[in-house]
C-alpha cells in the first residue's frame, strides 16, 4: 500500500471524516537538500479532513491528534512534512458561503 492510500485509511478509520483529501505534494519538494540524491518518495503531504471528531477541539489539538494517529508512518524514511487543514463539518459549510 502506498503512503497516500495508508493515510488516507488512517484517518478514515480515527475520525470518520466527511470529506477527506490527501494529496502528494513530495514531487514539489524534491529540490530540498534532504531529497537530493534519494529515490523519489512519497514524503510531503496536504491533508484536508472534516470531521465531527473536531468539534470542541483546537486547531493545534487536532493536529495532535492526526500525528498521533500517523506516528507509525512519520520519521526515518517515512513521512516527512504534513499540511494540514482541519475543520467540522460547520466550519466546512461556512468556508464555502
């Protein structure tokens, strides 16, 4: 299974999301001086999650709670950055007025 696929069934699987997007970003960073040289790799990536789960959470628990879901995938030769954006389904449908 490829990163985006494991994540993706990660974060279906803590926080029952609404609407998930994860996207690959790795091929946008591979200029950075601790990609050259190496393989290409699914190492960067944009993380959009909704999800009912937030509600009563901060912007910066949240994150929290994605890296401690995703721990077993980051670090040595893993995943390397995250963008996150996370909301509740509310904050969703007021981002889209």
């Amino acid at each position: 299974m490829n990163k985006k696929a494991w994540i993706e069934e990660q974060l279906r699987k803590a926080f029952s999301p609404t609407h998930l997007v994860v996207r690959d970003d790795s091929d946008a960073h591979r200029h950075h001086q601790a990609m050259i040289g190496r393989p290409a790799q699914e190492t960067h990536f944009h993380v959009e999650v909704v999800s009912e789960s937030f509600r009563g959470m901060g912007r910066v628990e949240r994150q929290r709670a994605i890296y401690r879901v995703l721990a077993a995938g980051m670090g040595k030769g893993g995943i390397h950055a995250l963008e996150l954006a996370t909301h509740t389904p509310e904050e969703r449908a007021g981002d889209e007025d």
